[in-house]
C-alpha cells in the first residue's frame, strides 16, 4: 500500500511477532500467535516477525526510525498499536489496558504497578504502616503471612494472637499434671509423687513405711501409692491393710462332693472310687486295677469312680470266685447254629447235616466223592437212615481248643440226642479238595458240591460264588431253596483237571449289619455270621 503522497509503499503483510529471538530463531512460545503488520510487532518492542524470523532494527536505528516513523507505539501510518493484543504476557498478575501510542496495567490485590505502569510487582505488605499483623509478619508473592511467639496461635482473623492452652491441645511436656499460663504453662505432681522439672519422681511408701502391712500381708509399690497383697487363702479387710482367712467352702470352691475349710485352704472329700490329689484340692479317680488281685484271673479296666474286670469272648466273669467262666453258647435262647451247637472251651461249633463237612466256622460242604448225605432243610425233618455217625476231632474256635476226652454240655436229653445226628468233622480249607469223576457218571443237573450255611443268621443270606478259575464258564453254581450246589454247564465237558476256587458273600446290606452289632456285642459278627469261607476245588474228570 502506498503513502498518502504516493512516493512510498507500506508493508501490510501479516505475520507472527514475537519477543523473544535466539541465535537468530524466533522462539514460537513467546509468540501471541496472532497475525499483525511487521510495524505493529517492531514499533511495539517485538524482536523478530514473520515466518522467515525477520529481525526487528533496534530502537533509534535508521531501519527503526524509517519502520516507525512515529515513535514506538505507533505503525508506520501513524496508527496506534494496541499492544496489549500484539504482545503476550504483558502485565502478568494483573490486567493489561491499552492507551494511545502505550499500555498501562491494572495489578490484582497483593501486587503494584512499578514506576513505568506497565507492570506488576509484589506488594511488601509488611513495610506498610500500619503493619497488617500484631505481632510477626512474613511477605509472600501476592500475599504475607502473621505468625505468633511461642505460647500463642493465631485468632480467626489470621492478624491477631491469643494465648495457646498447652494443656488441653497437648502441646507439653509434663508427666502428669500441666497447669496453662499466659504465653506458657508450668507442670504439677499428683499425690505420691516428687516434682523434679518437668518430671514426677515415685515415692516408693513400702521403703520408707515397712510396717504399713499387717503381718501376713506384702506390701507392693506402685506408682504414687502401694498396695498390700494377701497370700493364697487370705483377703483383704476393708481397710486394705490386713489379710484375713477365706472360708473357701462359703465360696467358689473346686471341691465336687465335701470341702473342709482350713487356714489359707481347704480340703476336699472324696466318694468311694476317688482319692484326693496330692496337689490340688480336687477328687480324682482311683485306679483300682493297680491292684494286681482286684479282678483274680480276669482282666481289669479302670473307669471314672469304678473298674469293670473282662474276660475273653467265650467267657463271663463270676465276681464271686474273681475268674472267668466259659458260656455255654448252645444253652442259651440265641442258639445261632442250624443243625445242632456242640460248645466249646470259649466258643463254640456248629456242626452239619450227615454227609456234610464242616468248612470254617459256618459253612457245611458235601460232594460226589465225599460221604454222600442228604441236604436237611433248615428246620426240617430226616431220616434215621440217613444219620452219620462220624465224631469230632480237635477243633479251634476264637483262639481255644477242644480237648480230647471232654464230654459234650446240654441243657436237656433233646440236645444230647441231637448232637448224636450231627456231624463235626471239618475240611482244611487251606488245602484244595481234590475230586475226582468219570465223565459219563456226569449231566447238567448233578450236584458236584453242595453248600449250606451252617449258621442262623446266614440262612437265605449268603451267596456262594465261583471266584476264579471258571474263565470258560464250565461250572455253575446254583441255589435253591437255600441248598447251593455246583453242577457242570454243559452237556459234554471235556476231560482234564479244573481248579476251582469258592467264596461266600453275605448279603447283608450296611444298616442291617449296623443294626445287628447295636443288639449284639463286639464278636457278633465273627460268631454269629461266621468267617467268609474261601476254598479250592480240584476236580479231575477222565
């Protein structure tokens, strides 16, 4: 743009300005960021403009003098530059107000202008008079800050002191007793205790009083007092100074039956079965069975007040000759044998049909081979001609033996005539029974073996299986009207030797077996239901 006579031209391009030029490089952050002339930034104290960071000329220059013609403030055409939009930050802590060819600023409280008006400086507030606070003051930017001396705080107006009670806000030294002054506070000692500076020193009354106790009493120091102590059985009077006998037995006492109060104790009496302890005053049971004669040949338990002497099972104590006497198991209602009971010493046998054998304790087994007998259903009837007359040799049961030459016990002439039809003869089970057939004496439906249970309780609840060697399923056994027996499945079975081995299963659920321990004792299920018979059976068929 050309001057008003038309000989020169204007620069009216428009550019960034900025205050602040290093190494010739205009540094952006010093930068308003706002587009102005090149005379608007350098007539109004900027360092540099444009995006080519033009250099502004130094003031009273020939470049500055023909840039600005009309003296800082103004642009070339002798317009007033509004320097509070062109410059940034100008009156920092306050407000920048713009005049013809200048600026001036208006500074928030706390801050002045300086002696140019264009900016703000701290107000030192403490050099003012009147001083802003009572006692101390400490200039801050913007602001001061009052303080007091030690023993006083500063009141709600933030200018003025009162007085700071160090005892209630805690803000001493004493040990016990603090007692607040103006600007301070001093400290006291309560009873009992010596003042020494700000400390309180015990008075120890049990070293300068021995005999402020009564004889049986102990005399204890604490701090600012003492106090007098009583031994085990004794208690203060009202006082504090004597002991004095507890009756222990008007009390809480640990005595569970008799107490006998005695001077600083009691002692306790005792039931029949108990005994004191040499210690504590109490009742504690006596142990009867140290007494090596307390239940003769039978074994002795200690319980709580009293013993109970046991025998073996089998055998019942008779207290009156202090030993143990067999039971005789086949007298009693509960006889638990099927086909007849011969007891032993401790125990007892239940013998089997004639023609069968016994097989552990429970089971009776017959077979071809064997002496041929007839099944006798439980409770059923035989013939005389059926009978076999074989004996009993030495049989164990729970742990005793028969002997030879003792006779046979029965309650009556029925029992004795019973056990004549019975037979007692056992197999080993721990060798295996060797049988051996012609096969054409052999069909489907012949009995090759026959189990029966030769106890109560286990009638129509035993199962007997073949365990191991049938892989071929060349036997069965099969159960009927409580006889099981093993017969050959197939029509024609080949010959060779079959190693078979049978076990018994009772075939009792868990609450039925719960319920019969409950009625019985401990050996009921070894007696009565007898031991799991597990044999083996060698049958040779040619």
């Amino acid at each position: 743009q050309s001057t008003p006579s038309g000989t020169e031209c204007i620069d009216n391009r428009q550019g960034f300005c900025f205050s602040e030029v290093l190494q010739t490089m205009c540094q952006m952050a010093s930068s308003s960021r706002i587009l102005v002339t090149k005379s608007e930034c350098c007539c109004d104290g900027g360092r540099g403009w444009g995006n080519q960071c033009e250099i502004c000329p130094l003031q009273g220059t020939t470049q500055y003098k023909k840039l600005c013609p009309h003296g800082p403030g103004y642009t070339t055409d002798g317009k007033d530059i509004d320097e509070c939009k062109v410059m940034p930050d100008l009156c920092e802590n306050g407000q920048c107000i713009n005049t013809m060819g200048s600026f001036k600023c208006f500074c928030k409280a706390g801050y002045t202008t300086d002696f140019t008006g264009t900016a703000c400086v701290d107000l030192d507030e403490c050099s003012q008079s009147p001083k802003p606070c009572n006692f101390i003051c400490k200039n801050t930017e913007g602001s001061f800050h009052c303080s007091c001396p030690r023993g006083y705080i500063l009141q709600e107006d933030g200018k003025a002191c009162k007085d700071l009670d160090e005892c209630q806000t805690k803000h001493h030294n004493c040990q016990f007793l603090c007692v607040n002054t103006i600007g301070g506070f001093t400290c006291k000692c309560p009873r009992g205790f010596t003042q020494h500076h700000t400390a309180c020193i015990d008075n120890n009354e049990c070293g300068l009083q021995p005999s402020l106790c009564g004889a049986k009493a102990i005399c204890q120091n604490t701090p600012g007092s003492f106090i007098c102590e009583c031994q085990r059985g004794f208690s203060l009077d009202t006082a504090g100074l004597n002991c004095e006998d507890v009756d222990e037995c008007e009390g809480n006492h640990r005595c569970q039956y008799s107490c006998q109060n005695m001077l600083g104790g009691y002692r306790c009496g005792c039931p029949q079965g108990y005994i004191q302890h040499y210690q504590w005053n109490q009742c504690v049971d006596e142990n009867e069975c140290s007494n090596p004669h307390a239940c003769g040949s039978a074994s002795c338990y200690n319980t709580l007040g009293s013993y109970k002497c046991a025998c073996p099972s089998g055998f019942s104590y008779d207290q009156f000759s202090s030993s143990c006497h067999d039971v005789n198991e086949c007298s009693s209602t509960k006889n638990p044998c099927n086909y007849g009971c011969s007891n032993t010493e401790g125990g007892y046998l239940c013998g089997c049909p004639p023609g069968y054998f016994r097989a552990g304790q429970g089971h009776c087994v017959s077979g071809m081979g064997l002496a041929k007998g007839q099944y006798i259903p439980v409770g059923g009837e035989e013939d005389d001609n059926t009978m076999s007359p074989e004996g009993c040799y030495e049989c164990k049961i729970n742990g005793y033996s028969k002997r030879d030459g003792r006779t046979k016990r029965s309650v009556n002439e029925t029992q004795t005539a019973l056990l004549k039809h019975i037979s007692l003869e056992s197999l080993d089970t721990d060798v295996p029974l060797k049988i051996k057939l012609n096969i054409s004496d052999l069909n489907t439906k012949e009995h090759i073996l026959e189990l029966i249970p030769a106890i109560q309780p286990l009638s129509n609840h035993v199962h007997y299986t073949i365990s191991q060697g049938n892989q071929d399923s060349t036997f069965r056994i099969h159960q009927r009207d409580g006889l099981s027996y093993l017969h050959p499945t197939k029509r024609k079975t080949l010959p060779g030797t079959y190693t078979l081995e049978i076990t018994s299963i009772p075939l009792y659920k868990k609450k039925e077996l719960q319920k019969l321990e409950d009625n019985n004792d401990d050996d009921y299920l070894y007696g009565e239901l007898g031991e799991a018979l597990r044999m083996r059976l060698q049958i040779e068929l040619y």
